[in-house]
C-alpha cells in the first residue's frame, strides 16, 4: 500500500481550501454585483439583448462605467454622455461556474456530513440546481415570435394572412437561405448566422458542390435601415440600385427595441461567364404571420435561384389558432387598458381553448407563449384593425420550473437548519434551567 507524500496532501489541501473558501465566494459575488452595474448603465446605448449576450453569456467583457458627479457627465462626448472608464472583467459565464466550484467544494465536500449539518447540504443543493438552471437555459433554451391574425367569422380567409400555424420565428438569430427552382417545389440551402460572423469586419465566401456559383457576403449590420442614395446624400457603404444601408443609431437614453433589430447586408454572386450580382438581403419584422416572402431572386444559366435573409424558423408540436382578439381602452383614450387573445391550440389529437394575456400565458408541451403584441397599429398606437392580429412570444426552456423548485428547497434547508439551531438552543436552555 502507497501513501501520498505529505508535500502532495498539502498542496491538494490548499488547492480545495482555496477552491472551498468564503473568500472566494465573497470576490465571486462582488464582481457579480459589478457585472450587474456595469451591465445596467450598457441598457442605455445597447439592447437588452446585447446585454446579456456580452456580459452575462461570454467569458469575459470590457465594462463601459459612465464618469460624473451629481448627474452631472465629466468630459461628456458630443452627446453630453460622461466618459467612460473602460473595465476587463470575467463574464458571468466562468464566475457562475467557479461558484458552483466553491458551493460544491466547500459546501459539500469539505464540510462534515452529519445531522446537525444537513440544513446547510439542502441548502447548497438548491443553490447548486438554481446554477444548473441557468446554465440549461443559456445553452438549450431558445425563444421566438408567433403571429396569427384573428379567424374571419364570415370564412373569408385573405391568402397571404396566418390565421392557423405551428411556425415561429427566433427573436434574435438569422440564417441566409439560398433557394432552388425546381419547378414544382423550392428546394432550400441554409446557412446559419454563427457562419455569417466574419461579414460583420471581412468578405464571408460561400460555395456549393453542385451551386454554379458562389456568394459572398460582406458589410453585415446587426441594427440597419435602408436609404435611398440621393445626390446630397454621403456614405462609405455600396450603393445597389440606388440603395445602401445605414447603421441604426440609438439615441443616448433611448432603450432600442428588439423588434427593430434588423439585420442586413451585401451580397455579391459570382458566376463564371456572367457579371457579378450585388443584392442588398435584410430580415423582415412580419414574417411571423404574414406568409408571403421577398427573396432576391436572379438566373443563372438559365436555372432560377433565390437569396433570403430571415430569421431561424421552429415548429411546435401544436398549431395555434386566434379565434378572438379583444382590446378595450381606458375610458376616453386609445391606450388599452387590456388587451387578450382567445386561441386554440390543436395536437391533431386533443383541442385546448385558452386565454392568452399579460401575466397569463398558455403553457404545453414544454413551450410557454405570452401575449406581446397586437396590431395593425398606427403612428401613437392607434388601432387600424380589423382584421386585428396578435403576436405571441414563444419561449422553450426545459429547466423552466428549476428555479421554482430550487427556491422552495433552499427555503426548506433555512427552514431545517434555523429549526434544528432554534431546537437545540431550547434544550441546552431548559437543561441548565433544571440543573440550576
């Protein structure tokens, strides 16, 4: 039988004493606290869902922390907006995951197992699943758009109108689809956003083993707009058609909305003995219930092809019908005071009838959809309808009532923990009562 030499021991000892530290989960919550700040003040130039993405889903980020005194910016910017210190930082990615460490290690591992301890070890278990949680829903979850417009009484179904649909589209991922005449059908090549990442600073190259030509893309903008070229008009973008795209500023202060996030870019397709094409693909807002589609479409030998920038498309296991929009205003305006969806969701073998509206959402098989939007609205919020259309927000997360369950056994483990302190404080009182 061996031994581990002492020297071994200790330093496996110091690593797990460090590893298991309250220090370390200290430091590891300060710069949480951080991460949290910094990523706040980021809500007022970026998204929400930029946000999250850059601080709270990556490795690492350079934190943006606004200078001033009193409200008052010190060396503001053109736009009156402080300067800014400019901070390296862990993402929340590898601080989540050291603390799951330090909860395991010592939480878990080094402390003793007895009854006296077993409140805390319920109680780290449930920190533990609360950690899981999150990382299930960051890795596996995915969230969408859905939009259906209200049924006709009448029957009078419009052609290019979603009124029954099991199809929704992501609220934040693109993918280029390149499209196949085939006379009888439309054959589709899909190429996913991650691919595309390159076109944000270079020229990404496309190619296919049986595509007579190749593609590609270059100038990709995350937040565009497209403008006609006019005469007065100056821009470092190409020009197609008289059209260029442009960079969606927000204004300072102004939370931008992740319904605007257009995405955009050029494209260029070469094929031999023939000029090269220049196309300018965006994302669409309405592609969620309106089912007619805007491809760019171009001929090559004589063989119909098509380009479509969109957003990535999934099916639920159920198809959704609106049978009733209903809105009511506050008496004497136009601001709805309430506004819900009555709709059927279909399996093909069982129908359910539900209610959808704010804080109500229709929850099967998995998938959760919230009331989010209504419409055709005009410019304040002015109804335009009918025919009204309402728009669900679709979101799949298979750890959706972890942190539900890990709440409630947390507070069973205080609960146990605080009650066994609570009862041998008791006894040992009562004890010395009776000896005196």
């Amino acid at each position: 039988m061996t031994t581990m030499p002492s020297g071994g021991r200790t330093v496996l000892g110091a690593i797990l004493g460090f590893l298991g530290s309250m220090r370390l989960a200290v430091w590891i919550l300060l710069l949480l606290a951080l991460l949290t700040l910094l990523g706040t003040f980021a809500q007022s130039t970026n998204s929400i869902h930029d946000v999250q993405r850059e601080y709270f889903e990556s490795w690492y980020v350079i934190g943006e922390l606004p200078i001033s005194v009193w409200g008052t910016p010190l060396w503001p910017d053109a736009n009156n907006q402080p300067w800014a210190l400019r901070i390296p930082l862990p993402g929340a990615v590898p601080l989540l995951a050291l603390l799951a460490v330090n909860l395991i290690v010592g939480g878990v591992l080094r402390l003793r197992w007895s009854w006296r301890n077993v409140g805390i070890l319920v109680t780290h278990a449930g920190m533990l699943m609360l950690l899981a949680a999150g990382f299930v829903k960051m890795s596996f979850s995915h969230a969408g758009m859905l939009g259906v417009f209200e049924t006709p009484p009448d029957g009078n179904l419009h052609p290019n109108r979603q009124y029954v649909t099991s199809r929704y589209s992501s609220a934040h991922d693109d993918e280029l689809a390149v499209l196949i005449d085939r006379g009888d059908m439309i054959e589709e090549r899909v190429v996913p956003e991650h691919q595309l990442w390159g076109a944000r600073r270079g020229v990404v190259a496309l190619t296919g083993e049986d595509l007579p030509f190749r593609i590609q893309v270059h100038h990709w903008i995350d937040h565009s707009r497209a403008l006609p070229k006019g005469p007065m008009v100056k821009t470092l973008m190409p020009v197609v058609d008289g059209i260029y795209l442009e960079s969606v500023p927000w204004p300072p202060g102004v939370q931008p909305l992740s319904e605007a996030e257009l995405s955009g870019c050029y494209v260029t397709i070469h094929a031999e003995g023939q000029a090269a094409i220049e196309a300018i693909l965006r994302s669409r807002r309405d592609e969620h219930f309106d089912k007619t589609r805007y491809p760019f479409s171009f001929e090559v030998r004589g063989q119909r092809y098509g380009l479509e920038l969109r957003r990535v498309t999934r099916d639920l296991p159920f198809t959704v019908r609106l049978d009733k929009f209903q809105k009511r205003d506050h008496p004497g305006t136009i601001s709805p005071m309430d506004f819900r969806s009555f709709v059927t969701a279909d399996d093909g073998r069982s129908q359910q009838e539900a209610q959808i509206f704010m804080n109500y959402p229709l929850r099967r098989d998995g998938y959760v959809l919230f009331q989010s939007g209504w419409g055709p609205q005009g410019p304040g919020g002015q109804p335009l309808g009918p025919p009204w259309y309402s728009v669900f927000e679709v979101a799949a997360n298979p750890s959706d009532t972890w942190p539900k369950i890990a709440c409630w056994v947390i507070a069973g483990g205080l609960l146990i923990h605080f009650a066994m302190k609570l009862w041998r404080f008791l006894s040992s009182s009562t004890r010395t009562a009776l000896t005196n």
